[in-house]
C-alpha cells in the first residue's frame, strides 16, 4: 500500500513540473552544439589532462602527477579509435 502511494505522489510532482520536458526541448533545439561541445571534450579532453599532468611534474608534486599521468593513460586508451572533424 505505501509502494503505490508513493508511486501516486511522485506521478503528482512530476506531471506539475514541466522542466524535464523542457530541457528535453532545450536539447532537441540545439543538438548539434551540444553534441559537438561532448565531441571535442572527449576528444581533446586528454591533452588538457596531459598539460594539468606535466604542470605539477614540473612543480615535483608526484603525488598529483602520477595519477593525472595514468589518467591521461586511460582517456588517450578509451578514446583511442575516436576521429573528431574540426
């Protein structure tokens, strides 16, 4: 009984708020920026990484660098077949 009570109340708040449709029509409308913002963040993201990575290198701060490095790793790794047209 306490299942479908709370089912009827979260159907209540979400059919008074319209944001989530109207985010989804934000979206819609400008899909191809926002797409192309994600591509080059994923594409070119790891260099950003990779500079962050050799500016503490350059401080001595080990401790920081070691994992900005293996993450630079990780994204060049995951991202390896990934072709973005400029």
């Amino acid at each position: 009984m306490a299942k479908g009570k709370v089912k009827k109340v979260v159907k209540k708040v979400l059919d008074k708020t319209e944001l989530d449709e109207k985010l989804i029509a934000e979206y819609n409308e400008n899909k191809s920026l926002i797409d192309d913002i994600l591509c080059y963040a994923k594409c070119y993201g790891g260099y950003a990484v990779a500079l962050f990575a050799g500016w503490e290198l350059c401080k001595g701060d080990w401790v920081v660098a070691i994992p900005a490095l293996a993450a630079t790793a990780f994204w060049a790794w995951t991202n390896r077949k990934r072709t973005c047209k400029l």
